[in-house]
C-alpha cells in the first residue's frame, strides 16, 4: 500500500468496525509506516480519554431527564404562536405582492390616430406625387406568463356506499376532470 491510511479509517480498524480483508490491508500498512502508526497511537490515546471521561447514566437520572423533559412539554404554551406567526406573514407577503403588482400596472396613453393625407386635386399622373405611408404604431404590453399544460393538483373524493370521484385541475382553469372511479379499479398515486 503506498499510500497512507486516512484518519476515518484508522478510527474504524481501531473500533473493530472494518471487514475483515480492510482491517488486515491496515495493519499490514501500519506495521509498515510509521507516520500512520503514530497517527493510530494518537486515536487511541484520544479515545481512552474520551471513554473515561463519561459514565453511563444511572436509571435514577435518566428517569429524571424523562420527566423533565415531558414537563417541559407539558407547560409549553398551547397558543397559536406558530400559526399567528406564518398567517401574518402569509399576510404580509401578499399584500406586499399586490402592492408590487398595483405599481407595476401603468396606464398607456391613448393610442391617436394618423389622418392619412387627402387625395391631391390635380390627378395623380401629373403631379407624380409618392403615396404617404403611416409610421408604424408599436403599443407596450405586459409579457404573458407562460403556463406549461399539463395537471396541477389532484384530489380523491371517497363516500361510504358510493364510488370515489377523483377530481383533476388542469392549467386551464376552465378545464376541471371529474373521473368517476368503478370498485375494482385502483388509482396510481405518484
């Protein structure tokens, strides 16, 4: 092995958590190189402190931390805090919307007409007057939103004693599909 071990699976052969053809790789590569036998030294050191360090629980304090726990649980204020909080923002995102669409809306001008130019009296072969074209008129729109055809949300009417109805919305909002549904036939959900 030319390379060296990374630290990730020095911890993992130090552990006993590699298979066994890896963990035989490691040790024949750390008998070999000393910079990785160091670094294995250092893992272990590292981890006889931190399993030293930390007694397991006795019973006595994890029931305590239980009933902690839930009486924290239980005093928590039971009020619509969350919900107030998200509706005023839904609120707020909307009216903020509409405001920012309101300024955007400007109204044009009227769009006036050109007269053409009246016939000249004298007739047309003698004077060789060139017909008067009308400057092209362009009128400012909003850009369209493209909407892409296809389903946008579905939903399953069921009834005790009667057949499920699923009712599809479509891009269109003038197209709705109602699909009657017979007993036996199931419906693939996504």
């Amino acid at each position: 092995m030319s390379e060296h071990v990374g630290e990730e699976r020095l911890a993992l052969y130090l552990r006993g958590d590699l298979p066994e053809a890896r963990s035989r790789t490691v040790m024949r590569h750390v008998e070999t190189c000393p910079e990785c036998r160091n670094t294995l030294a250092d893992l272990s050191r590292s981890l006889e402190l931190l399993a030293g360090s930390f007694e397991d629980p006795e019973p006595d304090d994890l029931a305590a931390m239980r009933s902690a726990v839930m009486e924290k649980i239980r005093t928590r204020p039971r009020g619509l805090g969350r919900w107030t909080w998200g509706l005023a923002t839904a609120a707020g995102l909307t009216i903020l919307v509409l405001l920012v669409r309101h300024g955007e809306r400007q109204e044009l001008p009227p769009v006036a007409q050109i007269p053409l130019p009246a016939a000249p009296a004298a007739p047309a072969a003698i004077l060789r007057v060139p017909p008067v074209q009308a400057p092209k008129i362009y009128v400012a729109r909003a850009p369209r939103k493209r909407r892409e055809p296809g389903v946008r949300a579905a939903r399953l009417f069921t009834e005790a004693g009667r057949p499920a109805i699923l009712k599809m919305n479509t891009s269109d909002p003038n197209v709705v599909i109602l699909w009657q549904l017979q007993e036996n036939e199931k419906v693939a959900t996504p």
